[in-house]
C-alpha cells in the first residue's frame, strides 16, 4: 500500500464551545498532537497490520513526525525533509468531542508532478494507492497510479469545490463521510448516495461513514450497512482516519468488505475514545483484545 498523503502538526484547544464570531475564548486545556489525515491514515493502516509506505513532505523542524510513523510501523522512504514549514492544523474540541479544524498546507502542497511519477514508478498492479485531498498533485498522483495498475482508494477528506474536476472515474474504493457524500450528489439519505455514486461510477466501491450510527458500503454487485458500537466520545478527531485504516488493512487481507466494515467501525470506535489524532489510533491486538 502506498499511502500520497499530509503530515501535520495538530494544535489540539479543548474548548466549553466553538469560538463564535466576534467572540474571544480561553481554552481549558492546550496540547500539540501528530496528525494530519494522510500521516493519521498510514499508521491506522500499519497499527491494523498492512505494509504502508507513505510519501509525502515534512518540515525538518518536524522530523519527530516521520520518526513517529517509523515507530508506528510505517515505512517513510519516500517521505522528504524540506527547510520550509510542515502542514499543520488548529483543532478546537468542545465538551461533546467534535471538532472544528483549520488547516494550512505548508509541506504538503509542494509534491511535484516529477516526485510523484518517481514514486509511483516503484509500485504495480499487485498494490494500493491511498491518497486524501490534503495534499497538491491529487489528480497526477491518481492518474500516475492508475496508468501503473494499481488499485486507486480515494478519501476526498477535506472537500473542496476542485474535488468535483478529479478524475473520479479512476477510482476503485472512494471512502467519504456523510459531508462529503452530499457535496458530491446533492443527496443526503444513505441509500441514495450509494445509489447515485454507483450509477455515475459503475467501477467503484463507495464507503460511507456515518459517524456515531456506523458506516455502509455500496457496490453495483453488494450493500451493508454496519452499525457502530455506542461509546463516550472525548475526542472525534482521526476517527475516519483510523476507520479508513483499518477497513483497507482488512480488505486487502481479507477481500471481504463486510468484515473490513466492521473492523473499521470497532477501530473508530475505540478512537473517539481517546485525545488527539495519531496518538488515538488503536492497534489489531488492542481490537483483538476487546472482541
Ligand atoms: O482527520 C483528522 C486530521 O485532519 C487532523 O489530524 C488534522 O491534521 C487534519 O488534517
């Protein structure tokens, strides 16, 4: 699995509430956390057990981030040290345990058309992409990875108006939220995104995340719908990313997606549970342990 995506630096402020226009807040408690979605989603992949190489970029004032992931199980290989400032994020989370989050690229949108065709170079017909939209190159990393045959897994997380231009028909596993879904069809009801995304791409598998009820998966041949654990959330933030882990760790392993469903939503689960992005990220034998 090769895994084209952003290494952040949370700045994580527990909040009573969101800050309203206008208003000025304290925070009850600030903490610097390792995040960003793609960093989030390679460790949630190496910590379900998938060999994971991640490529991207990260600020040598950050370099702990790249160590963080070597120590997760990740292979960073292809992540660069770059003088300049890492990707990082200002995360507000307030007493129920959602988020409101503001990122600035750094890092991140600078991976060029030439890094990306020399990467993927290495990877064939027997391997994955994974890439998110918090990087540059979206479209040339897709295109790259699909001319070399590799299965293209799609997290159009965060949305944005350019998402609507990528080639979309190259995908083979998009996995979005219920935000997402609806910016993508105009459709806000499971069962109608799933309808609608598998008739405008008959090639696709479509995961949908529906938070604290669960997730569901719509291809043309099959559908599920896996309802999530009730549990107290502290803390939201990298619950998809450590969903999106975990259901493609266990996918490719398995190739049963109801199964990798269900894995994922009991991964995500368990996140919610614990502060901060990577550092909530469970491992299989945590899972295994609370069957
Ligand atoms: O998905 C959660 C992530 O979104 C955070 O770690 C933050 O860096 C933002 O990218």
């Amino acid at each position: 699995m090769l895994n084209f995506g952003s290494i952040n630096v949370d700045h994580v402020y527990t909040v009573e509430h969101f800050v309203r226009p206008g208003e000025t807040i304290g925070c009850r408690k600030y903490r610097r956390f390792a995040g960003g979605k793609g960093l989030n989603q390679s460790i949630a992949l190496a910590q379900a057990g998938a060999c994971v190489y991640h490529a991207g970029k990260v600020g040598a004032a950050d370099a702990w981030l790249k160590t963080l992931m070597e120590d997760k199980g990740v292979d960073t290989g292809f992540v660069q040290t770059i003088d300049g400032p890492s990707g990082h994020a200002i995360i507000q989370v307030n007493a129920e345990g959602e988020n409101a989050i503001i990122i600035v690229g750094g890092a991140n949108q600078l991976i060029s058309e030439a890094e990306v065709q020399g990467i993927v170079a290495d990877f064939g017909p027997d391997d994955y992409l994974l890439v998110q939209n918090e990087v540059n190159a979206v479209p040339q990393i897709i295109q790259s990875a699909k001319a070399k045959g590799l299965t293209i897994a799609f997290n159009p997380a965060p949305m944005n108006a350019q998402v609507l231009n990528y080639p979309l028909e190259l995908v083979d596993i998009l996995i979005v939220n219920e935000t997402e879904a609806q910016a993508l069809t105009g459709e806000s009801e499971p069962d109608s995104i799933g309808e609608t995304l598998n008739r405008r791409f008959p090639q696709t598998a479509v995961v949908l995340t529906l938070g604290d009820k669960g997730a569901a998966y719509f291809s043309p041949q099959a559908r599920f719908y896996q309802p999530a654990k009730k549990v107290h959330a502290v803390d939201t933030t990298g619950a998809g990313d450590t969903f999106i882990g975990f259901f493609l760790a266990e996918l490719i392993e398995t190739n049963n997606p109801a199964a990798a469903l269900q894995w994922a939503t009991r991964a995500a689960a368990l996140c919610v549970t614990r502060h901060g992005a990577a550092d909530s990220i469970p491992s299989r034998r945590e899972l295994e342990a609370i069957q």
